[in-house]
C-alpha cells in the first residue's frame, strides 16, 4: 500500500509538474493515476476489512446482553460475506467483458481496473469468513469494531 501511495504520489505530481510549469499533458500520468487509485481504494477496504476498522453503527450493539451482541455480530458477518461474494462474482463478470478493450492512451486492458474488484472482494471474504468464525466460536460480547470503543 505505501509503494501504491509513492507511486501515486509521483504518478500525480509529475502531471501537475508537466502540465503548469512545462505546459505540457502527460496523459499516460493520468491514465495509471486513476489505474492506481482504483486499486488503492479496493485494497484499502481489504485492509479496513482485515482490522475491522470499517464504517460501523458502534452503539447498536452495546444496547443489548452477549447473546444479542452474538447474534447482531453473526448478521453483520452474513451481510459483509454476502457483499463480498457478490462483488467477486460481479467483478469477474465485468472483468472478463472489460478484458479485450483497451485504454485511450496506453493501450491497457480496461479489465485490469474491474480485476480489483474480484482480487479485493476474496481477501475481505477470507477476512470476514475468519472474523465470522471467531464471532461464532465466541461466547457473545461482539463490538461492531475491533479498532476501539469511541464510536459512541
């Protein structure tokens, strides 16, 4: 991720450096600027996932006793596991019918951004399944967010 956020750094700046100090477009810079961030934003979720620092309603949960923490974690984990599947199933299909066009300026497979979303969509879904499985084997006490209780 922060080789991905280097290179965009450089990607991005040297496009601003070409285009208001030399007048000159660099529009392969901005073709692999977007290129990169589409990944960066997908893996970025894949890591959100990993931590369980993803956007969360964090006082629901706490209304209720472990069982009912158990459960609502248990729904929560069945909603992210149905997202993710449908995003790789999704992902596959554009990928594969994006696959053969090619990009303006270098010619690129177009695929190659929707093959972020089937690549994203099964490292979440192997994070959620490991995730739902600790809250299956877990008494209850589930919280909506591994990163801290300051949701409140």
């Amino acid at each position: 991720m922060g080789g991905l956020v280097a290179a965009l750094v450089i990607l991005v700046g040297s496009g601003v450096l070409a285009r208001y100090v030399f007048n000159y477009s660099l529009a392969w810079s901005d073709e692999l600027a977007g290129l990169g961030f589409v990944w960066l934003t997908l893996l970025g979720s894949v890591a959100a996932t990993r931590r369980r620092t993803h956007m969360v309603i964090g006082f629901l949960p706490k209304l209720f006793g472990p069982a009912g923490q158990r459960a609502i974690g248990l729904y929560a984990m069945a909603a992210i596991l149905l997202f993710c599947g449908f995003m790789v199933s999704e992902g596959i299909v554009l990928t594969a019918a994006t696959m053969g066009d090619k990009s303006a300026v270098l010619r690129m497979p177009v695929g190659l951004s929707y093959l972020s979303l089937p690549v994203a969509g099964v490292l979440m879904f192997a994070y959620a399944l490991r995730q739902s499985w600790a809250v299956w084997q877990s008494a209850g006490g589930w919280t909506a967010s591994g990163a801290s209780d300051e949701e409140d």
